[in-house]
C-alpha cells in the first residue's frame, strides 16, 4: 500500500558550528544575534546568515572557523566578513574563518554554492573543493562539487576565474562551464546557457536534455527523498523542461 501523502518542496535551514563546537540550528522561525560585540556580529536574519566584523578583529579572528551545513530539503545565504554573498544549495556545507586575514580569502566547499564575491585585488578568493580550486578577485559563479560525483564543476556569470587542478589550470569566461574529473584529473572548458547551472538560486529548476537519473538526485536533495528504479535503462532517458522549485512534488513528477 502506497501511503497518500503530499511532498513539500524545501525551505531555508541550516546548521551553524561555531569554532568553539556549539551547534545553532538555523531557520525562519528563530531569528537571532549569535554574536554581538564591537568586533564581531553574526547575526541569523531568517533565510540569511549575515557576518560583520571591524578593522581591528580582522587578524585575530583569520584563524576561527565557522561551518555552516544545509541539509537535504534545505537552502541558506550567507553574507561573509568581506561584503561576498554566498548561496548554499541543497546537501552542502561551507567552512569558513570568521575573519579573512590581510593575505587571502579562502573557504572550503563541499555541494553546491553561488557566489559573489566582493571585489578586493589584494586579497585572491579562493573556493576549495577537494583537489579542486577556484580563484577569483571579484566575481559571480556558481560552483559545485558533491562527494558523490566524479567531477567538480564552475559557471561563470560575470567576471573572470580559473580553475584549479591537482596539475593543470583553465582560465573560464564569462557563460562558460569549466568541469574538473577527479579521476582523470583533467580539466574541460565549454560554453553553456548559464540557466541551466544558476537558475537554482532564483528558485527554478531547469532541465537540457537530461538523464533521469540526474533530475531524481536532484530533486532528492531538495525534497529530502530517495528515488528508486525498478527498470534501470530509465535512468538514461532524457528530458528538457522547467518548474517553480516552490511547488511540491506531484506537481514535477506529474511533468
């Protein structure tokens, strides 16, 4: 018997671990000053984890820090020290200090983010992902890089990055998708429609001629559910499409 239940879609959770190990549950309904000091501000607005820090605790806090985890069902934005917006898809988590020091910027990721990075020609941004590294001064991207994928990718939407290997490096333009194979160790560079790789963000789900196999993991992760094949040659039909990522399931699968 197949239990009639309706499937919503997900909302903006997280979970914060302060470098001290204390874990803050993050979501709409508790709205909150984490940190307030004249230094330092953390402050959960809702959908938005937001950090400002003075001039003078920028090298003392450098060394501390944060990880921000979205679940399964679950979206967060993240506004770090330096003004960088961050947007953290489904199964994803960010580790990040509280500070940045005068040198570099760098945070370690692991799923799938948007960034926009505050502009700062002095201090490099970097995004860690595994042996993969993308490098920027300013700019807006999205990266992505789930454990359980061969690859971690880059989409370029304003601006200019390159893409670090373990032994090689792409520079990626402006609607460019620059991927990293983890086994090969190679990176490919090509032109896309950048809708199909940051539309997520604004609350769409867009599909190109795309296995099944790839709209279920993705709709696993935003739904929290598990999705089985009884025949397994469905997993390579492919489809094209679009849907409001606000609706519940039916709705898609319907599609």
């Amino acid at each position: 018997t197949v239990a009639k239940t309706t499937i919503s879609p997900g909302s903006s959770k997280a979970m914060l671990i302060l470098n001290n190990g204390e874990i803050i549950s993050l979501s709409e309904k508790n709205k909150t000053e984490i940190v307030a000091t004249e230094e330092l501000s953390i402050r959960n607005e809702g959908s938005r984890l937001r950090y400002t820090a003075s001039e003078n605790t920028k090298n003392e806090q450098a060394n501390n820090y944060n990880e921000l985890i979205v679940p399964k069902g679950g979206e967060f934005t993240l506004t770090l020290s330096d003004g960088t917006k961050v947007w953290l898809n489904s199964e994803t988590k960010m580790e990040y200090p509280l500070c940045f020091g005068q040198d570099t910027r760098e945070v370690k990721l692991t799923g799938e983010a948007y960034f926009e990075v505050k502009k700062d020609a002095k201090r490099p941004f970097n995004v860690l992902m595994g042996d993969a590294r993308i490098e920027v001064t300013g700019t807006s991207f999205n990266a992505s890089c789930y454990p359980e994928k061969g690859d971690c990718s880059a989409t370029l939407t304003s601006g200019k990055i390159n893409l670090w290997g373990d032994h090689s490096m792409k520079r990626v333009n402006v609607g460019e998708h620059a991927v990293y194979d983890k086994t090969s160790k190679e990176i490919t560079v090509k032109e896309v429609d950048l809708k199909y790789y940051t539309s997520w963000r604004h609350g769409t789900f867009y599909f190109y001629d795309t296995p099944l196999s790839e709209i279920t993991e993705a709709l696993g992760r935003w739904y929290d559910v598990k999705f089985y094949f009884s025949d397994e040659s469905l997993r390579d039909v492919c489809f094209s499409g679009a849907a409001l990522r606000n609706r519940p399931i039916d709705f898609i699968l319907k599609l």
